[in-house]
C-alpha cells in the first residue's frame, strides 16, 4: 500500500512538474524565433480572426529568396509535399506517416481558395485545413471554419531583407484554447518550429543551386 501511495504521489509531482515547466516555458515558444516588431505587424489574413484567444508568432531566417520559399509552402499537405517536420513524430507518436517532398512539384504549384490542406493521411484525420487566401511569394492563408466563420488560422509570412534572405513568419491565431488545445501545445510547438526549419533546409537546398 505504502509503494502504491509513492507512485501516486511520483506521479501527481511529476505533472505538476510538467505543468509549471509549460506554463513558464510558453511565453518563449509562442514568440520563438520571432521578433517585436513581427510581432505587433499586421499581416495578410489578421482580419479572419480579429480577436484570437490565443496568438503565436514564429520565425526563422532562410537564406533564400521568397521565391525559392513559397513553391514549398503551396505544395504543404499530407496528400502532397507533406509538412517538412519531423518525420519520427508524425509516424511513432502521432501515427501519421507522412512522406515530405525533397523536390518542388509543378502539379501541386496552383493552389485555390477552399481547398483542403490533409493533415494525416488516410480517412481517420484531423479535419484538413482549407485554404482561405493567398498572395504569391508573400502570403499563404489556410485555417479552419465553423458555420462559416474562421476559428483558426495558419499564417505563412515572407517578408525580404536587404540582404537577399528572408524572414518566413508562422502565425496562427485561433479561438481554440485549453483543455486538449493545452495539452497538446508544446507538441505543436516542436512541429512547428520542426517545420520551420525543415522549410529552411528546402529553400536553402534550392537556392544553393
């Protein structure tokens, strides 16, 4: 009994544990990468969700040209160039084995408003995104809708530098907060700074040649 009442307390210290390291940890991987002034700037697609429960901003330097960022961006999909993250996670712990292109597709470059961005492949899927807006080489837009109005955002900023890189801003801005949304949020924050980099590998690659 006395070993039983020692494994429920390892456990509940051992969440609580977690939890506190989340809640401090939080602050930096919802800005990670990203700077103030990206932060505060408005951007193409803000509008959709004017006032997010929850607002996340990162960022990444990619030495390439807007040009050589945006086919990857347009060709996201699990049913296409994949996510660009990383790849163990997607297929051991989440059970959504995806195949991420290494090569820009023609076939997937002409994207439209309300198609549908697969998440995981296979039928028993999160509900794909859909394409909301877009402006070539600076913006792609997709999210998700409820009875016709957007409660969730992704956000793919290009902005140029003088110096011929790029910044890739990934923003989201979404109504769906805590409970499951809390739990999950530090998984999110590895795909996605996992997908930011694995843009970055990408665009580099194809600027190098």
């Amino acid at each position: 009994m006395k070993k039983f009442v020692k494994a429920l307390v390892f456990i509940a210290s051992l969440i609580v544990l977690i939890s506190i390291a989340i809640i401090a940890l939080t602050p930096w991987m919802d800005r990670w990468g990203a700077t103030d002034a990206e932060i505060t700037a408005t951007y193409t697609g803000d509008e959709l969700v004017p006032n997010p429960a929850s607002f996340v901003n990162r960022a990444i330097t990619i030495k390439a040209t807007p040009e050589q960022i945006y086919p990857w961006i347009v060709q996201i999909g699990a049913d296409k160039g994949g996510w660009y993250s990383h790849t163990w996670l997607e297929t051991y712990l989440l059970q959504c084995p995806i195949i991420n292109a290494d090569r820009i597709h023609a076939e997937w470059q002409n994207p439209q408003v309300g198609d549908l961005v697969k998440m995981c492949p296979g039928e028993f899927a999160p509900p794909p995104y859909e394409v909301a807006m877009f402006v070539p080489n600076q913006t792609f837009v997709m999210g998700h809708q409820e009875n016709g109005k957007w409660v969730d955002l992704y956000q793919f900023i290009i902005l140029p530098q003088p110096d011929g890189s790029s910044r890739l801003i990934l923003r989201t801005r979404t109504m769906m907060v805590g409970g499951f949304w809390s739990i999950i949020h530090p998984g999110v924050f590895l795909m996605e700074t996992g997908q930011l980099q694995g843009l970055k590998t990408r665009a580099e690659m194809l600027a190098a040649q």
